[in-house]
C-alpha cells in the first residue's frame, strides 16, 4: 500500500487508423536515481546487495541481488536524491556527481523514470559504513572493475541499473 496501482483506460489509434480500446494496469512508484562509484586509481567500484523480494518471488533463491546504489527521488532533484542515497548505503560522500542519461526500466506497467549517475570515490570520501536506513540491510561491495564485469558474464549481476552503469564506464573510458 506504498504505491499507486492504477487502472487505465485510453484509446490507441493503430497506423491503420482504427481506434481500439485499452486498459492496462500501471504501477506508479515514483521516480528514481542510481548511482555507480568508480575508483580509476584502485580500478574498482562499489555495489550494494540487498533482499529483494520481487527477484526472490521470481525464482531468485536466496532473494538477494547485487545492485547499484538507488533510491526514490520523493521530493529531492535527482542528484540531491543520490548524493543522499550514496551516502546511506555504501557510506561515500560522493563530490563530482555526473549525470549519464534517464530511462524508463520497465514501460509496459511502471512509470518510474530512473536517473542515471556516476561518481569517482577515493578512501578519503568513506564518511561511514553504509549499510541502508531504518529496515534496510545492504551489503557494501567495493570490488575490482574487471571483477565486476565477469560477474555480469556469468549472471551473477543480474540487475538492470548496475549492468547499464558497468558497461557505461567500460565504453567511456574512465576504467581499463
């Protein structure tokens, strides 16, 4: 009962003209933001694993599954929402926040539209141990970059942000 399940009628006109009748469910849960911290010196990055009960639902055994750092935007812009949130699961008061791009992640019933960023950590940024607020229990994952990419390989990385942001920082450059 935290989000909006809505139920919506509309009428679609196809390229041949007919209007035809739909009505679908949508799930609106807001708006979010995801981060991936890099380390181009250590030639690492950070990732988050936590439950999640969706993916336990669907056939993921133990229900817990490697991540990017996210959030939802609630009333914060969106590099206000994932500084915050950077700061609450994995600890790093990130600085040079760089926004990557915007999409929506699953069209045919979400409306959520998730912002993507990326952002260099060094030691010096660790401001605490992270871990997640209130009912959260986030694991902190600081491990190399090659590591991570063979963990998408392999499927062990399985989730759709952190895949996206992984082969954003192999494409642009940033990492060896």
């Amino acid at each position: 009962n935290y989000f909006v399940l809505r139920n919506i009628t509309y009428d679609l006109t196809r390229n041949s003209g007919e209007v035809v009748r739909h009505r679908r469910e949508v799930y609106d849960r807001g708006n979010g933001a995801t981060i991936l911290l890099y380390n181009r010196e250590k030639q690492s990055v950070v990732l988050v694993r936590q439950f999640r009960v969706a993916t336990w639902v669907n056939g993921n055994e133990d229900g817990l599954l490697i991540e990017t750092c996210a959030g939802l935007l609630d009333d914060d812009e969106p590099e206000v929402c994932i500084r915050k949130e950077a700061m609450e699961e994995t600890g790093y008061e990130v600085t040079d926040v760089r926004k990557v791009c915007e999409l929506y992640m699953s069209p045919g019933g979400v409306t959520e539209l998730v912002h993507f960023f990326i952002a260099e950590y060094h030691d010096s940024l660790r401001a605490n141990a992270g871990g997640g607020v209130e009912d959260e229990d986030i694991d902190v994952l600081e491990m190399p970059f090659s590591e991570a990419l063979e963990k998408v390989k392999r499927g062990e990385i399985r989730d759709g942000k952190a895949v996206i942001l992984l082969q954003h920082l192999q494409l642009s450059g940033l990492m060896d």
